[in-house]
C-alpha cells in the first residue's frame, strides 16, 4: 500500500472504534455557552492542538474543514456560522463520514442551536479539493497535513490557497519537530499515520505555507506534547515534538517578504515622543507594539540602542504590524 492508502486504513478502524488519546494528548474542547460536545466526538478527539479560534470567525464564514474526524471542530465552527451549508467538511475515508454523520446527530440532540443541515460532510480529500476557486472564508484542518510528504504536502497547501477568498485564512494545528526526523521513521507509513514522522522544523513548515503564497502568518500557540525517546524509535538522541497553532492569510506577499507574527513586540525608548523609520512604523516612547518578525529585525538593526525587541511568546491573538 501507499502511505496515503495505509492511513485511510488505520483512520477507517479508529472510526469504527475509537481509541482516546490515540496519537496526541488530547486538546480540550472549546468552552463556549450553549454548546455541549457529545461524549463520542470527545473520544474522537485526534488532535493536538485547536483551529478554532475565535478572533476570526465573526460575519457567520464559511468554512472547509479538510479531515472531519469525529466532527468535533466541524461542532464548533457552527457555532459561529449557524446557516445550512456553511461548514462543509471533506472527508476521503468513509467510515468516518458515517461517524462524523452520527455524532452530529447526537450533537443536534444535546444542542438546542444546532441542525445537522449547517454541516455538509463529502467525500474528497486535501490533495483535490472539491470547491470552486476562491469561495470560502476559512479552511481549517487539525493534525493532517503532517501526514503528507513535502510534495503532496505542498500541493496540499497550494490546493488551499485556491478555493479560498481573497484574505482568507488558513487555520491550522499541526505538530512539528525540533530537529529533522531520521529517514527510517519518515518512511514508517504507520508511524506517519499516527502523526509521528511526519512533522517537519518550525521553518521548514512555515516556508511550505510562504512557498504557496500566503502573504502573512500569525502563530496561536506552539508548546511541547510529545517525545520520541531514544529506546522506542532507535535513535541517537530524543526528538521533542511541539503542537502549532497558526493561521495564515491570502493577502499579497510583500516585496521584502512574508510577514510571520510570533508574538514579538517593539518599544523605542529614546528621546523623541515617538519614532517613525519611514516603513509605516511608527513607535510611540514607552509603549509595546506588536511587529511581525522581519520588522522586529528591522527596527533592531536601524536604532540598536534606542528600540528593544522582545522575544517570540509563540502566542500573537491577531492585529495588523504596528
């Protein structure tokens, strides 16, 4: 079998009996009001991490959750969109169609808000999307594209970047690895599927979403979940893996580059009331200013002494440079 052809399998048989905590420690679902997740999708949960994020789900979006698992995020993201239609979750594997379909019957059960109408699940996968171009607001996917190899990876990525609208985001959560996984582990097509040798270095990932246009990439989280020790998987030292949050937007790449947020923040310190360096930066005295990471090397370098850089809090809640 293909890679991609052993994962459908190992995903079939977790739909038809799931397995909690199977490859990730499990993320807590959101909290919100009036939602209550069903105890199935709960044990479904194969994910490290959310794509879900609040700050941008306002105007009711559509959304093209890719991978719809136990509909868990597929849940949530009606929460915020609450029309027939407007999550429309693709899914190659049909045993978890049909999982995917009973936990939301049950959710419309539990959830006084919710019609099963306002999820369309359909078959189809990350690598052909069946949407036209540029006709959603959001796609999200949770622990699946680290499965793909760096070719179908960055098809997969390029295949995102075309149905969506203009300024629309890509939200993912994806591990990611602190140094390069061995070739032996890479070509464990099981492993793969569990979402443990897959994952490539923060910037190798973030080229990949840069390499397929997205002009400007905002990071939610990034922390530690999981280790790969020496003894189990033959290695010469352990590899830590970490779970990232991030959302990325369909906007123009600038000139000088992509801008990545990570959390940094600008403060000038000098004399004046306020520093302008001529860029559209402008620092009042004092004040933090949140800048994307080319910006903050920028102004570094341009006054030294005058302008403090903080460092990455792998956390940045969305907002524009300066």
């Amino acid at each position: 079998m293909t890679y991609l052809e052993t994962v459908a399998q190992f995903y079939s048989e977790v739909a038809q009996t799931p397995e909690v905590g199977l490859c990730c420690i499990q993320s807590t679902p959101l909290q919100l009001p009036g939602l209550k997740i069903p105890l199935p999708m709960q044990e479904m949960n194969y994910a490290c991490g959310t794509t879900v994020h609040t700050n941008e789900l306002v105007n009711q979006p559509t959304v093209l959750y890719v991978g719809v698992g136990g509909g868990l995020e597929a849940l949530q993201f009606a929460y915020f969109s609450r029309r027939p239609g407007a999550i429309i979750a693709i899914e190659p594997v049909e045993a978890m169609r049909e999982a995917a379909a009973r936990n939301l019957e049950i959710a419309a059960q539990e959830n006084p808000w919710f019609d099963t109408s306002f999820v369309k699940i359909c078959p189809g996968d990350a690598l052909n999307l069946p949407v036209t171009d540029a006709s959603v607001d959001v796609l999200a996917q949770n622990c699946l594209f680290n499965i793909f190899e760096p070719a179908d990876l960055t098809r997969a990525l390029k295949e995102a970047y075309r149905v969506l609208k203009p300024g629309g985001r890509l939200q993912m959560s994806d591990p990611i690895t602190t140094r390069s996984i061995p070739k032996h582990l890479q070509q464990d097509k099981r492993l793969r599927a569990l979402c443990l040798s897959g994952a490539l270095t923060y910037q190798e990932h973030t080229q990949l979403i840069i390499n397929a246009g997205f002009g400007q990439i905002e990071i939610r989280a990034r922390r530690p979940y999981r280790l790969l020790d020496k003894q189990t998987y033959n290695l010469e030292e352990n590899i830590l893996l970490e779970s990232l949050d991030s959302v990325s937007f369909k906007v123009d790449m600038p000139e000088d580059g992509a801008c990545i947020f990570t959390g940094k923040t600008a403060i000038y310190a000098g004399t004046q009331t306020f520093f302008d360096d001529a860029a559209e930066h402008i620092l009042q005295r004092g004040i933090a200013v949140a800048v994307c990471d080319k910006t903050a090397a920028k102004l570094a370098a341009l006054k030294p002494t005058e302008i403090m850089v903080t460092g990455s809090t792998w956390y940045y809640d969305a907002g524009w440079c300066c």
